[in-house]
C-alpha cells in the first residue's frame, strides 16, 4: 500500500453509458496516462462486474496503475483491485477496513462532516466533491472550490478532488492542495479518451510538479 | 457448517415489492417455522443491505434459522451470514469459496448442465428451479418436477426446490427427494406471512418425516 499517493494524480473512472466498451476506454485512458482506474458500474450482474474487473486488473498491471472498484467490495477482493471507494451509501469504511486489510480504502465524501468521519472511520484517502455541478451525478451536492479546501485543510490523509473538474477549470482545483483529480465526463465524455487523458495528465504533471 | 441440511427445509427469501418492511415480513416468517432467511435485494444501497442484513443476522440467531444471501458476498461477509447464495450471473462459486471458506454456498441452478458445472465448483447445496412458473422472476426456465428430479438425482450435494411453489403443489415437490423448499411469493405474497408460513412448514415436516 506504501507510495500509493503519487497514483492518486489523475484517477480515470468508467462510465457505461459514455463509453459502453468499457476494457477500450480503460485501455485509451492508460495509454493517456491516467495513473489509477475506477471501476464503476451501476446495476450490472455481478458476474459481469468480476470479468471486466479482471481485464481492468490486467490492464492496469500493464500500466503500473492502480484499480480501484468503486462500491464493491465482493468484486475488489474477486479481482484482486489494490482498493476500493466507498462513500456513505456503502458498506463502512471501518468494516471494509476489517474484512479487507490489505486494500486501500477511498472514501468518497460530499461535505466537511463527512470527510472528517470518512478518517475517522479509517479511510486511506478521500474522494471529495462534488467540486463543479457535474453531468455524471445528478443532484449531489457542489462543495466549490473553498469547500474542497476546507476538507484538504482539515484532515491529514490524501484528499483527490472529483466532480466537473476538466481541463478549463483543473488548474484552480490543483492549487487547493489535492494530491489528484478524478474524472469521468472529462475523460469518458470525449470523443478521444486518449488525447483527453493525455492533456489533462500533462496539466496536472505541470501543476503538481510546483506544489 | 456441519448439520445445515436440516436448515434448509424451509426458505423463506425477502421481497421488498410485496413486503416493504422487511425485517417484519422475516420476522414473521421465522415465528412460522421459516428454517432459513434469505436477504434478497437488488438496486438497494449497498449499506441499506448491510443494515438490513445486520438486523436478519440477529433475528435468525433468535430463531435458531440460517441466514443466507442472494448475490452479494460483500454484504454476506459484512453481516456475518452463514452463506451466500450464488447463480450463473453472480460471482462464480469457486472464487466465493476461496474469498470466504466459512461461508455455505448455495448454488442456484436452472438446468441440469447448471447442476453439474455448480456441484464441480463447489457449492455446497443447490437451489434448482424454476419448478413452476413463477410471479417472482419473469423470463427464468421451468424446469418442473422432472426436471427438478432429474436435477436431484444427479447430484451428490443437497438440492433445494425453488419457483412457483406453494401449498398446493409442494407436496409433489418434496417427493423429488429435494431436502427443502425457498419461497418468495407463497410466504411474502401472503396477507398473512406468519400463517402461510406455519402452513407450509406443517406441510414440509409432515411430508420430509418419511423421506
């Protein structure tokens, strides 16, 4: 789990309905040089999840990324993720922590309350948004800019910040002090997921490597 | 897991369409002599499973009843379930088993081929069916009493009878040489679940006396 913080920088998440092939955006992502994958994946059979995860766990290893499931803690451990991402519709954090010790646990947090709670509860690293009102998720609640900071500020682990963030507004985000981005539309909504990847990764290389 | 065979005579499994509240209907059906619960949900919040599941865990430990899951080894493992059931589109039975070896795993099995492949797996018994067409799945295959028979004949590991059973045909049903039956619609259907529940369960004893 040591060094897992520098993967953090550019999280790509998969998006069904943006991109139904999911292994082919995952592939264009990595080559665009997205540091860490998410798998996401909304009301599919189990089943399904476990095979695209595997090809994701390949992939990644291909890389040298890391691969996270998102919700799922069965499909994380059957796909041997390094983590999982769970937010305050999924299991707790603290048991996930006690069935799975050895995966890093995300936990994706919409407020200061929860964040702070979220490392309580033992979270290796915090997903906080949503930064931008975003076309992902509907009817989550916008943190803005000051209220990602107030979360960086206020809890010691690795804060990535998610939410509407692209390569128009990204720089603003990275100033807060997160250790990444993670993206869907940015990425998955392009036409090119490749080149978005690689643009987006070339902003946060030049932004981060002053930080 | 030594002895779970009896348990399974009687399955009564969770339906939040017909029965909203949930830990009510399954307390009802244990007071009627239900031998097993089993939590199934699907599109439901990961920790509304968890809590859900928490609450069955400690009714089924009352009741002195197993307490299984439909698909989510997750939500098992989090609850402290005594098994986890699993079908051809959940994660295969032989990954459950090395990821939980405490864990009893029911295979659910439309065929006899399914039969087979989920015996050589390793689940520890089956749930077979659909006997009868049933309101609780559309579009799943009707094997019948044959076909279940057939099923329960070639396997060495114990096989529960599911679809479509109810007290007019369930005596028919145990004459297969199946160890038990699982119920939705004849238990969670009912105005009264306690009472369908005692009703089938006399049935059951009645019949499964002089298997």
């Amino acid at each position: 789990m040591l060094g897992f913080k520098r993967k953090l920088k550019l999280i790509a998440i998969t998006d069904k309905k943006l991109k139904p092939d999911i292994i082919k955006s995952v592939e264009d992502a990595l080559r665009g040089g997205a540091t860490s994958v998410q798998l996401r994946l909304k009301e599919s059979p189990t089943k399904e999840m476990v095979d695209l995860g595997l090809r994701i766990r390949r992939l990644t290893r291909d890389y040298d990324a890391l691969y996270f499931v998102d919700d799922r803690l069965d499909v994380a451990l059957a796909t041997d993720a390094d983590g999982v991402q769970l937010g305050p519709d999924d299991m707790p954090i603290a048991k996930a922590r006690e069935l799975a010790p050895n995966l890093i646990i995300g936990g994706s947090v919409y407020s200061l309350k929860e964040a702070l709670m979220a490392e309580r509860e033992g979270a290796h690293f915090l997903g906080a948004g949503s930064v931008f009102p975003t076309p992902s998720k509907s009817g989550v609640r916008v943190i803005g800019i000051d209220g990602l900071k107030e979360i960086v500020e206020s809890v010691r682990i690795p804060v990535v910040a998610i939410g509407g963030i692209n390569k128009d507004n990204v720089v603003d985000v990275l100033h807060t002090g997160v250790v990444g981005i993670a993206v869907i539309s940015a990425i998955m909504g392009a036409e090119d997921v490749y080149k978005a990847t690689l643009e987006l990764r070339r902003i946060v290389d030049e932004v981060l490597k002053d930080e």
